[in-house]
C-alpha cells in the first residue's frame, strides 16, 4: 500500500447521451496510462449497463482468440512493464468511496482516477459525486438539447460549489466534440459565446466527427481505435484530436507534474 502521491479524481459527465463520456473515459485512461505512462484507474458508474466494465470484458476475449494482439500486448509489457488500469463498476453514489478504497490498496500510486458517470442527473448519488471530484470534464456537441441541458446543470453545480471553499470540485471543464468541419457552424458559434460570457472553462481543443472513435478490439478486424487493454494506434490518432485533448488536460489537471 502506497500512499506518499496525491491522486487526482476526475469524472466524466454529462446530463445527455451520444456525446462520447464513455469512449473519452476509455481512449483518455489508455492514452494516459499506456503512451504516458501515468497510472490510471476506472470507476465505471454508467449503471446498469456498466459499458466500460463491458468493454474490458471484450478486449480480454478479442485479445485470447488473436495472436496478432497477442503480440502486441507482449510488445507493450516489453516497452511499460506495467499491468493494464484496473476498472471497477460501481453505482454512482458509491464511486468517490470506491475510488478511495481502490487508491488505499494499490500496489503503485495512482496518479488519476476517471469517472464515467450516469447520462442524467436523475441518477442517485450524481450530483454529490460531481462535487467530491477535482474536476468534472464535460464532452458537448453542437446540439441545441445537449447545450441547454449541459449549460443548465453545470452553471447549477458551479453556482453550488463557488461558496464552498470546503468542497473538492475545482472546476468544470468543457470540450467540443463531434464538430462537423464543413457544416453550418451558427450553433457552434452562439454557445462558444455564451459559454465565454458565463466565464466557463472551454478547452481549445476541439474533437473532430470521425468514425474512428466508434472503432472497437475485434478478432475479425486489425482496425481499432478505443481498447482498455492497448493505446489507441499511433496511425490512427492522427487528425483525431485525441493527442491534442490528452496534452491540454495534462496541462490543466498538471498531470505528470511532481
């Protein structure tokens, strides 16, 4: 049991669904615990289908039945010398414990914990484990019922928090994804605004629609994008975003820094 480093918490949420939570909380925890050599946890709290808990499941299947894969996952304990992150599946207003407990009887220090939260506020436990994170990133698309419903709960929970010197939540951290580079931007343009009125964190990085994103671990395809147990392929990160997203949170959540 380690506990000298400080673990940051960090969820995943946002009150719509289709807006990539879950695929960012997998491709960011590979990306940061393969390629950067972070160490990273899951807390999989998208009750009751527990996608990422799900997921990891098929990576271990498409892995056994592949040698190709095989490979690779010998190639990579090569290069890290490291077990894949550990995911947990937990109801949501149990995960800031489970991620307590998980960080208490690592083996290693855990440099971040993810969150992939409900797609509703509805659900029990969301909004008190929002406000014991660090930080909450919220993917948006360029959708007039995502940003309301967006906008709407988070201004609420900063509003909350802002005379709360007590409560953990730092801040709320926004990123555009799915954006259409030949399509009508007028949605884009009025939210950017707005949010830069309510004074909210937008990252400058910003997801392009690709179909890449949607690509899974299968024994009948080399082609793979998102995996638990393998970074996402170099060829493929080019012109994703994904790079350039992973380096501008390290830099705000100042990841990798002593």
């Amino acid at each position: 049991m380690i506990m000298d480093k400080e673990t940051l918490f960090v969820a995943l949420s946002n009150q719509k669904g289709g807006v990539g939570k879950s695929a960012f909380t997998i491709l960011l925890a590979s990306y940061f615990h393969y390629v950067e050599n972070l160490n990273v946890a899951v807390i999989d709290c998208d009750s009751p289908q527990h996608s990422v808990v799900r997921m990891r499941e098929r990576d271990k299947k498409a892995i056994d039945r592949s040698d190709h894969y095989k490979q690779q996952m010998m190639a990579q304990w090569e290069r890290i010398k490291k077990k894949a992150y550990p995911i947990i599946g937990v109801r949501a207003e149990k995960a800031r414990e489970a991620a307590d407990e998980l960080v208490k009887n690592s083996e290693h220090p855990i440099d971040l914990v993810l969150v992939d939260l409900p797609g509703t506020v509805d659900a029990q436990g969301v909004f008190r484990t929002i406000v014991n994170m660090d930080y909450v990133i919220t993917p948006i698309t360029a959708d007039k019922m995502v940003m309301q419903s967006s906008l709407s709960f988070s201004t609420t929970v900063l509003d909350y928090i802002r005379d709360r010197p007590e409560i953990p939540l730092k801040d709320i951290l926004f990123f555009w994804n799915k954006i259409e580079r030949r399509a009508n931007t007028e949605v884009f343009d009025i939210y950017q605004m707005m949010m830069q009125r309510l004074k909210l964190t937008v990252l400058e990085t910003t997801v392009p629609d690709t179909c890449r994103y949607d690509k899974e671990l299968s024994v009948s395809s080399k082609g793979y994008f998102r995996c638990t147990l393998l970074p996402p392929p170099a060829r493929q990160l080019e012109g994703s975003g994904l790079v350039e997203l992973a380096e501008e949170l390290m830099v705000k959540l100042k990841l990798g820094q002593s």
